[in-house]
C-alpha cells in the first residue's frame, strides 16, 4: 500500500478585504514517501550549511520581506537561499496545487 505525505500551508487571511493582498492562498505538496528523497534533502541541507544555515527551515515570505532570521542578510544572500530551494523542488519528484481565493 502506498503511503501519500501531504503538507498544507496557507497565506493571508479571512479578514476585511484588502486591495494590496486580496487572496487567501492554499497550496498542497504531494509526496508518494515510496520515493526515497534523502539524497536530495541531504543536498540541500549541505548547500544551507555552505551558505552559514546550518540545519534551518526556509521561510519563504520573511526572505522576501526582510524579517527574522533573514533581516541582516542581502538580497544576493536571500536570493541564494531562494534559488537552493528552487533547485531542491525542481530534481525532487513531488507535486503540488495551490488554490487562491479572493
């Protein structure tokens, strides 16, 4: 039997209705766990690690923002840390869906 790994996140809010942010998005990753992917989760953990990130869970939107942990960091750095997740997803066999809802 296989065994599907789903994991949800969520963006914005329910609250009033903003122009700037108008969308409540919901994306859904897909990953079938028969598929082995320790070899590039431990790729990526080694290019965080080279890029002074240690063990660190990628936050995409305080990277965008400029936040914690990310404020001291330039946007050459941020965009490094942007483009190691980008080459993760793009040789990882997952899939995803996002629904926006305005």
């Amino acid at each position: 039997m296989k065994e599907l790994s789903v994991f949800c996140d969520e963006s914005g809010d329910f609250g009033e209705y903003d122009h700037h942010s108008p969308y409540y998005i919901i994306a859904l990753v897909f990953h079938d766990q028969n598929i082995d992917i320790t070899s590039e989760l431990d790729h990526l953990e080694h290019e965080l690690t080279l890029l002074g990130l240690p063990n660190h869970c990628i936050h995409t939107g305080p990277i965008i923002r400029k936040e914690e942990p990310y404020s001291d960091l330039s946007i050459k750095e941020r965009r490094n840390i942007l483009n190691k997740l980008v080459a993760f997803y793009r040789n990882v066999d997952i899939s995803y869906k996002c629904f926006m809802i305005e």
